[in-house]
C-alpha cells in the first residue's frame, strides 16, 4: 500500500475560510497519524479573482494555526500545459469532444430549464458532431457516461450512488484554452501521489466527475473523505459573509492558535469523551471513524469558553509573549510597561476569555492617566470620597506594602464607614483603574507604584 498523501487546495480568491481551515486540519492531522505527507496546492487558476495578498494569507493563517505542509507548495496555474496535455488524451481516446454550442444557445437552454424548475443539463447536442465549423472557436466537453449509476464508496458518508445520466457533460477546456476546475483538480491529484482526499460534502457532484476522469484515464483512484459543513448557530451553511468566518475574524480578537485549532478539531470529530486535546494528542488519537455525518454549528461562546482554558493553563512566558505580538498587531506596543504587566499577568488573565481581554484588564497599567466615565464617577459621592482621602492618610503612612497592610486599612475603613467590602473597594477601583468593572483591588494596589496610588487618589 502506498504512503498515505493528503492536499489541502484553496484558491486565493479571499480570505481563507474557517471551515477551510477545519478542511486543512483534519487532512494535516490524518496524514500525521499516518505517518504520510500532507501537501498545500493553490488553485490559481481564476487569474481575475486570485490574488497574491490571499495566497500569502493563506499559507501565513496555516502557519499560526500550527497546520505545517510539505516544503514546495504547489501552484496550480504552473502546470496548465500538464492539464491541457490530458484534455487531449481525452479526447484521442474518444472520452471527451469539442463542442461549438454557442453562448447564446447555452443561455436559452438554461432559461428553459429554469422556467420548468429543473437543473440545468447540456443537452449533448454536439457529442457526436462530426462537422467542424471553421469560424466557431469550441470549449472541450468531458463525454460522461450516460448508462447506469455510479457508486461512491465514501469513508464518512458510506455508499453513494447517483444516475449516470444526471451528471452533464462538463466543460474541461474553455474557449481560452484554460482548464476547469474538475479537471485540473483530478489530474495535480494524480499529479502530486494524493492517496485520500478530504473535504466538504458540497463536493461531492465534483468527486463524481472527477472520478470519471480517473477511471477513463486508468489512474487509481484515491480514497474519498466527505466531512459535513459547519453551519452557523442559525443552522445555516457557513459563508465569508458571515460574522466570524474567517481566521482573520478571531485573531483580532485574541483566540489562541492552539485553543482555535482544538475547537474546530472537535467540531464534528469527537474521540471518547474527551474535550482537550494538545498537538500531539490530536495526531495520536485522529481517525476518520470519529468524523460525523450531521453538519456542525459555529458556537462562538465554545470559542471563549475553549480560549479561556488555555490561557489559564498555559505557561504565562508563553502567554506573555502570545500577549505582546497581538497587541503589536491589533492594538499598541506595550514596551515601556512590559514589566508591570508580565509581573500582573497571574491575575489579568482571571476571567479573561481572549488575549483582548487581558490587554483591556491592563489599561490601567499602560495609561499614566485614567478617564473615568460620567456614569463611574457617580459613584463616587461625598462618603466615597471621604473613605478615599481616609484610605490615602493610612496609605501614606506604610512602609512595608502588601497584602497584609492594605487588609488592615480597608478593614479599619469597613468598620469606620459602617459600610461593607465593596463600599470601600468600588470606590478605590474607579479611582485607580476608571471603572468599577477590573481586578481585585489588591491585585491593582500591588500592581501599581505607590506614587501611581496616591496621585489617582489625589486626582479625585
């Protein structure tokens, strides 16, 4: 049996999508388990819709979410004549012909079809032409079988027929000599040792056409993996329209790569019961069989709640330095208080769901000046403002800052006031960190230099 190869094809004609993403993954993680080779192919054939900046977000989006592919990509539009040689051999073997149907003729015919709610088929008008007009540029048809059904024996779906007779006799050479997209797809499979193909079910017409090149060219054909759609929490199919589609959508965020690749590795693959799953566990225990029938629905708060954990529990260096380039990227350097917020990291990642999360909690550390808002600042009436001037003499007064020492001088104000913890703590929190919303008040004292705390108090 050959080396297990798996592909991963977008075309990079917008941002990658992350139900192409789970698509990568689930090949990647399947080629591991196998110890096979797992490929990256652009298919860039569409030269007006496919760009460069989309290529290099693709291959850049593979990279951070740790989905690793053999050294060369492979580019599609640089074997065209590959693809061109094959169409005719087709059509030497009598498996393909040429067909002058106008534009026009094709247009009417889909009209007629549509006004009788029927799918449109070519009518093989030209499938036995013999003539061939001089001033009539032809595009080249695939000659599908007519006869009988076709059985797809898929490792996910199981056995799939369909009548011969609905699959049209597809276009595999346009007019401008350039190949579609079934045909250039079944011969750089062929091409690149592809042994099992997995992807979404939306393709399964494709595979039926393309399996019908392979068989008349006599190359063997590869296994056919098709995984269900992810759906969004509407129980609609997912598209780029939508709110958080792309990878892009959750790196602004503040989504771990590791957290976002173990949600979309459980989204419609499940192993036992468990739910947390690191890179290497992911390759070890990865198998078709655990791959679902039924779509899966986007759940943006199994996002948070996933992203949550690993923040949590991973090594807050590595957290830290997750932290720092996002905060590069999609918000501002935090340089000059990298220090401070390292040394508070332990307790701004409490309740934090997203890198985002974090940068927000630390605001009051990389701003020298807080704003409050007019609704904070009425909470701060004449009793609050006379437990902070009480609280800054007490302040004032301690050598030795800790725990401990602040203890005693909120306990002190609690009894004074005849008020509770959070008469005393609300106030102190809008005053250091602008709202009431923020960390525990003795993480945000300790977190600050002592002259921080008593110009904020002073202020007020």
């Amino acid at each position: 049996m050959s080396k297990v190869a798996t592909r991963f094809a977008p075309s990079p004609t917008g941002p990658l999508h992350i139900g192409g993403i789970r698509t990568a993954l689930f090949n990647w993680l399947y080629s591991k388990n196998q110890k096979g080779s797992f490929h990256l192919r652009i298919e860039d054939t569409d030269k007006e819709r496919s760009k460069d900046e989309y290529k290099n977000q693709i291959i850049e989006s593979l990279k951070w979410i740790g989905i690793n592919h053999e050294e060369n990509v492979y580019i599609q539009s640089s074997k065209i004549k590959n693809h061109i040689e094959i169409v005719n051999q087709l059509l030497k073997k009598g498996f393909a012909y040429k067909c002058y149907c106008s534009e026009k003729e094709i247009e009417e015919e889909k009209n007629r079809a549509k006004q009788k709610k029927l799918p449109y088929i070519y009518n093989r008008k030209c499938r036995e032409r013999k003539d061939a007009p001089n001033d009539i540029k032809p595009v080249i048809r695939f000659k599908s079988k007519i006869d009988g059904e076709t059985i797809l024996k898929d490792m996910v779906q199981g056995e799939v027929k369909i009548e011969n007779s609905t699959i049209e006799d597809f276009i595999i050479l346009r007019k401008d000599n350039t190949p579609t997209y079934n045909l250039s797809a079944a011969v750089d499979d062929k091409e690149m040792g592809i042994t099992h193909i997995i992807r979404g079910d939306d393709h399964k017409m494709n595979t039926f056409k393309q399996m019908q090149i392979f068989k008349n060219m006599n190359w063997v054909l590869p296994t056919y993996v098709h995984i269900p759609l992810i759906h969004t929490s509407e129980g609609k199919k997912l598209s780029k329209r939508d709110k958080a589609s792309t990878l892009d959508d959750y790196k602004k965020i503040g989504i771990m790569p590791d957290a976002l690749r173990n949600y979309l590795l459980r989204l419609g693959w499940s192993f036992k019961d468990k739910e947390i799953f690191n890179q290497d566990e992911s390759i070890k225990y990865f198998n078709i069989e655990g791959i679902g029938k039924s779509p899966s629905k986007l759940d943006i708060s199994r996002i948070l709640s996933m992203n949550e954990h690993y923040i949590k529990n991973m090594n807050e260096n590595d957290l830290f330095d997750h932290l720092t380039k996002y905060c590069e990227i999609y918000k501002e350097k935090i340089d000059n208080k990298k220090e401070k917020i390292k040394k508070s990291l332990s307790f701004l990642k409490n309740k934090a769901k997203t890198l985002e999360d974090i940068f927000n909690n630390s605001q009051y550390l990389l701003k020298d000046k807080i704003q409050i808002s007019t609704e904070d600042m009425k909470l701060l009436d004449d009793l609050s403002k006379k437990i902070l001037k009480d609280f800054l003499l007490e302040f004032e007064k301690i050598s030795n800052l800790n725990k401990e020492s602040l203890e005693k001088i909120i306990n002190k104000l609690v009894k004074n006031n005849k008020t509770n913890f959070k008469g005393v703590g609300q106030p102190l929190r809008v005053a250091l960190v602008g709202s009431k919303f923020g960390p525990g008040i003795y993480d945000i004292i300790l977190s600050l230099d002592k002259k921080d705390v008593t110009d904020r108090l002073k202020a007020i």
